[in-house]
C-alpha cells in the first residue's frame, strides 16, 4: 500500500537544497518568498502534468471489461466499511498546510528565536536590566513587526556561528538572509514616512540590531568593509536619532540611560587617547589636515564620551565615531592617498580590535589595523 501524504522532492529550488528544507515547488517556493530571496524555479520551465492518481478501491478491469468487486460474506455483512467506489486518495489525506507550515523554514526559525531568548540577548551592551529589555520587550515588539523579528533571528544567528565553528556557514547563511530582510523591511517603513509613537521602538531596536550584526555578519575584514559598514552606521543613525526622544518615554527608556558612575576606564584607553591625537600630526608635524585633525578630535571625544557615560568606552567609540565624521574625511579615506588620513584610521581599528575582545560580534575583526597598513 502506498504511503499516504508521503512525497520526495527532487526539483526543489536551489536555496532550499542549500538551507537543506523542504521546498513546495511554488514559483516562487514559499521559502524564498518569505525572505524575499531570489527563487531559482523561477528561471526554470515548469514540470509537465503529473499523471492522474490512482483511485482507492477500484483495480484494473479484466480482460473481458468486467470490474473486479471485492467479496462480502454470505449474509451481505461486512466485517468493515467499504470506501466509495469513487474515493481517492486525496479524499483521505490530511488538508494541504499553509505554505509557511509546509516547509521545514520555520522549524529553523523557532530554533533562532529559542537561542536568542535563552542565551544571546545576555550577550548585548548594557547593564543588567538593560539586557532584560532586549530579552523580553523587544521580542514582544517583534510579535508586532516583521523587520524587528529577523533583526533578532539574525543576531541570534551570528551568535550561533560563532559558539559552533563546525556550523558557521549555515548560521551564517540565515544571519545573511535575515538581516536582508531586516534592511529591506526598514527601508519600507523609512520611505513611506510611517515613524510615529507605535512603530518608534522596533525602528530603534531594529536600527540597533542591524549595526550589531553588520560588524557580526561581514563578509570581509578589510578597508572597503568597514567603510561599507561606516554608510550603513550613519543611516541607522538616523533612525536612532529621531527615534530617541519616544524612546526615552517608553518601555525601551533604560537603554539610554546613562551609567551613574562609569567604572575607571583601563590604562590602555587612556594611550589611545594619546595616540589619536598624535595621529593627526604625525605626517605633519607643524600643519596637520585639517580634515584628519578634525576626525581625530571626533574620536577622541567619541572615547571621552563612552569614559564617562558607559561602562565600555572602546565599543562606544567604535560605533560613535563613524556617525559623526565628516564626509571629507571619508572622501579621503576612499581616496587612499593621504597617509595622515590612513594613519588615524588606523587607531580606530585599534581600538576595534581592543573592543573585539570583550564583544563576539566585533571578534572578526582582531588584526584589522594590520590588514589596513598592508593594504595602503
């Protein structure tokens, strides 16, 4: 007897075979649909009729046209019911599921959301009730926006990448997919102009997600990825900053506050201090850039700003200081030709690295500075 609801796929999409789920074959699957992937069964033409299924109950005719008809006892009774001579198997099978339950995609995604609420939002900046705001306010304002929910899925990812090197491809797979979805999903509420009181918390923790896992989720450790990083750091920013004054109304308000009495920072921070400084004028001791002076005192205010307000003055620094550079500097940054200008980089990605060694998502990029004296 055949398995009933029983079906193998071998022409699935090819993103499905890579994340190893089931694909329904949809054009396009439900799968790529829902993270808004490009599914290749669309480029491919589609399967001709499937043969017309087997009717249970009824079997071949004879050689003579004559049906055959199963055998009842003598007194007409049956032991058991007899299907309808017109019954299929379709009539027996279970109703077909929706197409986000028939797939295998959100089996992963509860694994995600499992991992993120027990293990990796202990993980975030703050202090401790800080990260209890991200463990369960955020979450429920993931309930109410698709974007803040695969933010989440893909920080979660990345951390899973990171404590499984044996399953770091995979992980990072759904962290790359996730926070595409995530961008777009932001994107669409930014062009609409849809900011207001009730969607200003999940644009603010999306925001913040998403600059978490750009530096988790980078593809490469070099110049051109972090500049990469700097343009996605600066129009998140602009959803943080108009965001904030709802925000220090609402339930997400401890986030911003402000440490009461910052821990005296390590002598180390305090040589980056000078060693920012030093940059600016290191190629031209008598008149420096003024575009390289000018970046090099952003940042020593960004370290200045986290020593007294955060317990974490290099991460503060690494994210701050992006933000507030001016585009001039940038220009020159891209240009690669100004070795004032590359040397206070340099000092930056230092103090990445010093910061990568508290944080997981910034642990990529340990040696980065190294990478940048070989590039220039």
């Amino acid at each position: 007897m055949p398995r009933l609801g029983s079906k193998k796929s071998r022409s699935g999409c090819q993103q499905c075979k890579i994340r190893r789920v089931k694909c329904d074959e949809n054009r396009p699957c439900s799968n790529c649909a829902r993270y808004n992937a490009e599914c290749s069964l669309l480029h491919t033409p589609s399967p001709g009729p499937r043969a017309t299924q087997v009717e249970v109950g009824r079997t071949p005719s004879h050689a003579n046209g004559a049906a055959s008809h199963p055998s009842t006892p003598s007194n007409g009774a049956s032991n058991s019911p007899t299907p309808p001579s017109d019954a299929t198997v379709n009539d027996i099978r279970p109703p077909p599921a929706p197409a986000d339950l028939a797939t295998g995609g959100w089996m992963e995604d509860l694994e995600l959301m499992h991992h993120y609420t027990a293990h990796a939002f202990l993980t975030m900046p703050g202090v401790e009730q800080a990260k209890q705001i991200w463990g369960y306010a955020v979450p429920q304002e993931a309930f109410k926006h698709r974007f803040l929910m695969h933010t989440i899925l893909a920080f979660s990812s990345n951390h899973l990448a990171h404590i499984n090197p044996s399953r770091s491809h995979h992980y990072r797979l759904l962290a790359s997919t996730h926070q595409a979805a995530a961008l777009t999903g932001l994107n669409t509420n930014l062009s609409v102009g849809n900011l207001n009181p009730e969607n200003c918390h999940a644009l603010f923790a999306g925001a913040s997600l998403v600059t978490l896992n750009a530096f988790a989720d980078a593809d490469a450790h070099s110049l051109n990825a972090l500049l990469d990083i700097f343009q996605l750091l600066r129009g998140m920013n602009m959803i943080l900053s108009t965001t904030e004054p709802f925000i220090e109304k609402g339930p997400l308000s401890v986030i911003l506050k402000p440490l009461p009495t910052p821990p005296k920072p390590s002598p180390l921070i305090s040589s980056f201090l000078v060693d920012v400084q030093a940059a600016a004028y290191r190629s031209h001791p008598t008149c420096p850039d003024e575009r390289t002076r000018i970046a090099a005192d952003l940042l020593g205010g960004a370290l200045q700003h986290g020593i007294e307000y955060s317990g974490h003055p290099a991460l503060r620094a690494v994210f701050l200081w992006p933000i507030r550079l001016e585009n001039e500097y940038i220009d020159a940054l891209k240009a690669r030709t100004e070795p004032s200008v590359i040397n206070l980089f340099r000092q930056y990605c230092r103090i990445l690295e010093y910061a990568g060694t508290d944080w997981w998502f910034l642990s990529g990029w340990r040696n980065v500075s190294q990478q940048i004296l070989l590039q220039s």
